[in-house]
C-alpha cells in the first residue's frame, strides 16, 4: 500500500446543503486520484492531531485539485476543523 504525504491548501468551500460542505483542495505536487479512492487527512487538535477518511469526490476529469464531502457532526474533530 503506497502511502504518499501531500500538502494541501483550502482552495474552496461550499456549502451544498444545510450540514454538507464541498471541500476543494490544492495539493502541493499533481498527484493523480481517481473517484471514490480514499485518504487520510489530519486535522490538527489541541492535543497533537488525528487522521480522519474521507473519500475522492473529485470528477475524473478535473485535475490540481481534491475536492471531499464533508457531514458537519456537532462536536466532530474534522467537521469544526472543516467550517471554521
């Protein structure tokens, strides 16, 4: 299992529906991904950092960018990471 570390940058963020944000981000390098691949992004806490999957929403054919859907959970580690 190929473990690549990427940087990224928040790009965008939309919410799509009430509680659902589109997430895009811009890695640091062109990494190709394909739809529905997984990965782990850590989201940095008070008390070191924690690793949360989430799946490619990206279109095939849309390149330079990862975008993710992200559930807003009260309380959750990636969800208040994600809306501020």
């Amino acid at each position: 299992m190929n473990k690549e570390r990427l940087e990224v940058v928040l790009d965008s963020k939309e919410e799509l529906v009430p509680g659902i944000l589109l997430i895009s981000l811009k890695p640091n390098q062109n990494t190709p991904f394909k739809a529905g691949q997984h990965m782990g992004i850590t989201i940095p806490t008070p008390n070191g950092s924690v690793e949360r999957f989430f799946s490619n929403a990206s279109p095939p054919n849309k390149t330079g960018i990862i975008e993710i859907i992200v559930k807003l959970i009260p309380g959750g580690v990636a969800s208040d990471f994600f809306d501020q």
